[in-house]
C-alpha cells in the first residue's frame, strides 16, 4: 500500500510538467527560442525561391539566347572598299593635285553578298526555336528550386514540431528522475533502478541536443534552397500543414497533357524544332551565295569616271557540305530522342509522385485516427496502473518510448504528405507558380 501511495505521488508530481510541456501554447523549443525569430510562411518561402540566384542564372541565359534572336535576323552586312593603285614608282605620279591631277587610280566600291535558299529564315527560327527552349529551361529551374524550397520549409516545420516531442520526453524523464532520488532516500526505490532512470534522463536529454541541432541545420537548408535575406540563424517555419491532396478527388488524369504542360518536355520540343531548323539551313548550304560588287574609279589621263562590276559564286567542286548537313541530321535525332526519353521520364515522375500523394494521405490517416490515439491510451493506461503499483517502472518507460516513437513517426508522415502535396500542386497547377511569381 506505502509503494501505491508513493507512486501516486510520483504520477501527480509528474502530470502538471507533462502537461506544460505538451501545450505549444505555454512551452517552445529551446532551439527555436535562441535560434528562430522571423516567422517564414509557406508562400513567403515559396516566393523568395522564385528570384533566387539560380533562377536569376537562368534568366541570364533566356537574355542571351534571346539577343541571338536579334543577330540571326539580318542580312550580310555590305562591305566599303576603297583603295589606291596604279602608283608607278619607277617613273613618278606626276605634278599637281594628289587627288585631281596625278596619275594614282582612286577608287571607291561596294560589295553585298545575296543570302540563296532562305537562310536568313531557317536561321532566325533556329534562334526562336532556342530562345523558346531557355524559356522553358528557366521555368523548369524555377519548379525546381521551389520544390527545393518547400522540402526545406517543411523539412524545418517537421524539425521544429520534433523538439517539442523530443523536449516532453526529456522534461518527463528529467522529472522522473529528480521524485525517484527523493524514493532512494525514502528507501522506497532501489539504488540500480535510480541509476536505471538516471541513464533514461541522460539519453533524453542528448536526444534533445541532437533535435536542436536538427532545427539549425534545417533552418540552414532553407535560407540556402529559398535565398530568403533573413540569417538562418533568425528564420523560423510558421505555418499549417496541408490538409488532404488535391488528387484525392481528381482520380481521372490526363497524363498525356499533364507530360506535355512540364516545361522540360516543352524545352524538349523546342530543341526538336532548332534542329530541325538547322537541318533545313545546313541542306540551304547547297544553294550559292552570290556577291554583287561595284566599284567607281577615277583615273587621271585616261578617265575620271570609270565603274567596275564585280560576281563572286563558290564553286562547290567535290564537296556539297555532306559534313555539315549530317551532323544537323544527327543533331536532328538526338533532340527527337531526347524528347522521347524527357517525356518517358516525366511521366514517370508524375505517376510516381501521384502514387505517393495517395500513400502518404492515406498514411497520414492511418496514423491521426487508429495509430496515435491507440498509442495515447497505451500509455495513459501504463500511467495509471503504475500509479496503483500494478506496474513495472520498466514497462512505463516502455509504454512512453512507443508513445513517442509513434508521435515522431506521425510527424514524419506529415512532412512526407505535406512535400508530396505541395509538389504535386507546383506539377500541375501552372497558375500556382504563377501567382508565387507576383509582387
């Protein structure tokens, strides 16, 4: 009865730290109080991570393939020659104005090469073909990088929810410790089960150093995935998770225009088209520039007005520029290819993600309505009969253990849905990213 009665007064000493360390309300990490001051939401991060330096790179590169828009549309510049000739240095120019009287040939021309077999156009659309195919590449790095972010950002929400898990252990074991020294003194517990508990205590609280350390270091991911300008000393996740996935309610999907909406297919198929343009312009090879070129002469002591007309054609003699037309064909079927195994991956991709959006919903599930309430009354029920002394102190921390390990596994599978969710959203809602890129 004295061992019922002190264990009773053990549970009440306990249940009123318990509780405090279970409202988020009352009690914080100690992680999040030195190290996280700016509250960061799910939008803010997933905004910053949309002008991050790695998209401004990719902006870069869009420029310049644009700007080669702007080179390939142009004709071959004309060309100004002047000169002088006919200088006779054995018997002298003669006397009287350099440029009127003496007998030097001076002359003024002009040459201008006709482009044959529409080059100009398969040119030009080579370049918007490329441009187009930047434009794509800087949205895919833009998915990417937001994606990048939101795993950050709920790699951090997970990091944070995990140390007030990790903190209510250490808090109970740290409690229980201090009331069973009072019993040794009482002579009511032994010396080894004191030690027993001690060790608990200190495994509890190591476990908390280890969770603080998780807060940093995902705290540093995020200000590196998102390029937020806050410290990452500074920033803290604050947010709600996701409720149920939108594929939940959508079950018929068009893959096919899904795969073809990702901007890396579309770059794909850009690719094809330059190719496919270059080709057309390697095979205009085969058709002769002309040059067209006049000159205008002034001579003294024959003529003062004299004109020159010059034609310039390469001769293809025994080569037709069979290298040049088959390596724009091998070009040709290596974009085609790729386009192929780009689309077989995305697909891929997206089935995979689809697949996972449902298993981690109906994980979540599982865990928030059978696992973690069954769990609870496990250990409520171990309380309560170690409080009767109907119970080992072994089989308690045991009971708590499970409690625990099964509230982190729930947080782990609310961070797997939460990324899932949110990927599966930036996939295929176009106009969500869109709404992100707004000021």
């Amino acid at each position: 009865m004295q061992t019922a009665l002190l264990a009773a007064a053990l549970l009440n000493s306990i249940t009123p730290l318990m509780a405090q360390s279970i409202d988020p309300a009352t009690q914080t990490s100690t992680a999040s109080t030195t190290v996280a001051t700016v509250s960061l939401s799910l939008k803010e991060t997933l905004s910053a991570a949309v002008q991050n330096l790695e998209v401004a790179l990719a902006r870069q590169k869009q420029a310049a393939a644009q700007a080669d828009v702007v080179s390939a549309d142009r004709a071959p510049l004309p060309v100004l020659t002047s000169k002088l000739s006919q200088m006779d240095l054995q018997n002298g120019t003669g006397a009287g104005n350099w440029l009127t009287e003496q007998r030097v040939d001076k002359s003024f021309g002009m040459d201008w090469t006709w482009e044959r077999g529409n080059k100009r156009a398969h040119r030009v659309e080579q370049a918007r073909q490329n441009a187009a195919a930047a434009s794509a590449d800087t949205q895919d790095v833009r998915v990417r990088q937001v994606l990048r972010a939101q795993a950050a950002f709920f790699g951090l929400l997970e990091a944070q929810d995990r140390i007030r898990e990790v903190q209510e252990l250490a808090q109970f074991a740290q409690t229980l410790a201090q009331s069973a020294a009072r019993r040794v003194q009482a002579g009511d517990l032994s010396s080894q089960e004191l030690e027993r508990i001690e060790i608990e205590a200190q495994r509890a609280q190591a476990d908390l150093r280890i969770a603080q350390r998780e807060v940093q270091r995902a705290a540093q991911t995020l200000w590196q995935a998102s390029g937020v300008a806050t410290p990452a000393t500074q920033l803290r996740a604050q947010d709600l998770w996701p409720q149920n996935p939108m594929v939940a309610s959508t079950p018929k999907t068009d893959w096919s225009a899904l795969t073809d909406s990702r901007p890396e297919v579309r770059a794909a198929q850009a690719r094809v088209l330059a190719a496919q343009a270059n080709t057309q312009l390697s095979q205009a090879l085969r058709a002769n520039d002309i040059t067209w070129g006049a000159s205008y002469d002034h001579y003294p002591g024959t003529s003062t007005a004299l004109l020159e007309l010059r034609l310039q054609v390469p001769l293809q003699w025994g080569y037709s520029y069979q290298g040049e037309i088959a390596r724009a064909q091998s070009q040709l079927q290596y974009a085609q290819n790729d386009l192929e195994n780009t689309k077989r991956q995305v697909l891929s991709e997206l089935q995979t993600l689809y697949d996972e959006v449902a298993s981690a919903s109906e994980r979540v599930r599982t865990y928030d309505q059978d696992v973690l309430p069954r769990a609870r009354r496990v250990a409520d029920k171990a309380e309560l009969a170690y409080s009767k002394g109907a119970l080992s102190l072994t089989d308690l921390l045991d009971a708590r253990r499970v409690l625990r390990a099964t509230r982190l596994e729930a947080l782990a599978a609310r961070t797997e849905h939460a990324k899932a969710t949110e990927a599966w959203r930036l996939r295929t809602d176009p106009t969500y990213l869109a709404a992100l890129s707004q000021p």
